[in-house]
C-alpha cells in the first residue's frame, strides 16, 4: 500500500471531513491534513452543528448555548422570506 493517496484535503474542519467522507464511500483513499490539535475541534467549540443558522427550522429552541438569549438577540435583525424570525 503506498503511504501517499490521490485525494488530499487540506483542512479536518466540517467541510474537509465531509469531503473525505463522500470520497471514502467512493471506495477513495483519502488523506487529511490539518494544523490543528485534534480533527474536528471546531465542529465541537460550535455546538456540534447546533450553531448552525442555516438550518430549515429557525427557532431559539433548536440551538444550544450557556447564554439563552444568545440566539434571540443573534436572530433579532434577521429576515427569513420577509418575515422577522422573531
């Protein structure tokens, strides 16, 4: 087995492991580079995706923070179709 394969991926963030995913259900040898010290690190300082605003239910129950009112105040000047997501 070569110590070298034909897909590299700079970066063990959400979008370089997904990535490396897809190509591995392609049957693909992948390699991962990254500079941080554990893969996937900001994936779990971010709330594990919770924090993600792009999801389809955008509501301040779906999203997890210490500060309650986090997401309200993050939601407050946001329009979603026209209409104020709060």
């Amino acid at each position: 087995m070569s110590r070298y394969s034909e897909n590299i991926i700079i970066g063990a963030g959400a979008a370089g492991l997904f990535c490396a995913a897809q190509l591995g259900k392609l049957g693909k040898q992948v390699t991962i580079f990254d500079n941080g010290k554990k893969i996937g690190r900001k994936i779990l300082m971010s709330g594990g995706g919770f924090c993600n605003f792009t999801n389809m239910e955008i509501t301040s129950g779906r999203y997890i923070s210490q500060n309650k009112h986090f997401v309200k105040s993050a939601f407050k000047n946001v329009i979603h179709n026209g209409t104020s997501l709060l």
